[in-house]
C-alpha cells in the first residue's frame, strides 16, 4: 500500500459552489483514480486496526461510497443514515441545525442493535452536525459510539467540538484560507 498518496492532488476544488463564497471540495476526483480511491479505503481500513466495531454507519450519499467497500473489507454490516422517505422499514428521525436552516436524517430502527460499537463513516465533515445527529440517534437506541471516520476534515469549521469525546480521523484536513 502507498502510504503517501497525495490526495490533495485529486480531490477537486470548485470555488462557490454551491452558493457564493463556498469552497467546495469534490471527492469525485478521487473516484476517478482508482490508485487514490483505493488508497482510500485502505488508509480508512487502517484507521480501524484495534478498534471494537460490530457495524459502520455510513451518511448519505457520499458517505455510502467510502463506507460500503469498508464494510465488506471489514466483514461488518453496513447501515445506511439517509434523508426522510427513503427508507422502508419504520424509522428514527434526527432535526439537526445548518448554517442556512434545518435537516433531518432518519435510520431504519431494525438496524439499531442495543450495545454494538458503531463507526460512523462520511465523505466529509465539516461542522459535524449530520454525523452528530446520527449517532444520537444510535445512541439513544443503545448503541456505542466508536468514532468518526472521513476522507475530507475541514476543522476550520470546528467540528471536533460537535463531535467531542469520540475520535475523529480524517485522512485529508483543509484549514480554510
């Protein structure tokens, strides 16, 4: 494994969008990279070594990419967190706060098991407010939160203070301009 794969190099940089003044910072440049996306999943598949994980809990859309090939690495089941209505099953539902409003994040209640050790797995966190939502929802269901993993961290926006007293791994950070 190349442990010193640049991925700055790949992952795209769009300047406002989606609105005026943003950054945005595209993990599509990965995926078209085989050498960088696997790189990915292998770093994310390190960062799992010695930790007690009975299932990831991947974040919509994105989210899922990273989290599903990790998963099948790791031989744990993979739970989806998705946006309302998308979900069959009867579901729990998480309001979180954005800059710019509100949104919801919802997981299937059968997939909550009491006292398992979830992984939450994203493409990228910023404030760590989607990621926060969800694994209150695990967590008020009896589940053990065993941190955060994501390929893109951005801790300009403070998001180890939303998600304090968990680890937080990134494997590319942006520090903002």
């Amino acid at each position: 494994m190349d442990t010193n794969y640049d991925l700055d190099s790949v992952i795209r940089k769009v300047p406002d969008f989606p609105k005026q003044g943003v950054l945005y910072y595209d993990i599509t440049g990965i995926l078209a990279v085989p050498e960088a996306f696997r790189y990915c999943i292998d770093r994310l598949e390190e960062l799992c070594k010695g930790r007690k994980i009975d299932a990831i809990a991947a974040v919509e859309a994105r989210g899922f990419v990273f989290a599903a090939p990790l998963a099948e690495r790791l031989s744990l089941p993979l739970i989806l967190v998705r946006k309302p209505g998308k979900l069959p099953n009867k579901t729990v539902k998480k309001r979180f706060d954005l800059e710019y409003g509100s949104d919801m994040v919802c997981v299937q209640e059968v997939d909550i098991e009491k006292g398992s050790h979830v992984l939450f797995v994203d493409d990228l966190i910023a404030t760590g407010g989607t990621l926060q939502a969800a694994a209150t929802i695990f967590k008020e269901y009896g589940a053990l939160v065993e941190g955060f993993l994501g390929v893109i961290g951005l801790p300009f926006l403070n998001y180890e203070k939303v998600l304090e007293g968990h680890p937080v791994d990134v494997l590319q950070e942006y520090h903002g301009e």
